[in-house]
C-alpha cells in the first residue's frame, strides 16, 4: 500500500496540489487502481509477463541436501 501513496504523492505533484487539499487519498485510489488495471491489460495484450502474485519465501540453510 505504501507504493500506492508515493503514486498519489508523485500524481498531486503533477495536479498542483503536494497538500492534498482539493484532491484527497479517496479520491485518488479509485484512479489508481483503474490506472493499473489498465496497465496490466495493456501488458498481457502485447505478452508482457506481468507478476501477480509472490509466493513465500523459502529459506534454505546451508550444507542442506
């Protein structure tokens, strides 16, 4: 979530608004969100692999057979 809001705060930068006034987190996440949808379509229609999920990490000790 903490890369959604450097999006917002690197977005209002470019609205003209860095306080946050006139265009708040609620009604900037929903543009977000559309925004990435978007770009995740775009990247799966011209076979740019896009990760969606991440599995856990496995921890594998040294000198393990």
């Amino acid at each position: 979530m903490s890369q959604a809001f450097a999006a917002i705060r690197s977005a209002r930068a470019y609205i003209n608004d860095v306080n946050g006034i006139t265009w708040t987190d609620a009604m900037l996440m929903p543009l977000l969100t559309e925004a990435y949808t978007e770009l995740v379509q775009d990247l799966d229609v011209n076979q740019v692999g896009v990760l969606k999920q991440q599995s856990t990490v496995i921890t594998v000790p040294a000198l393990t057979l």
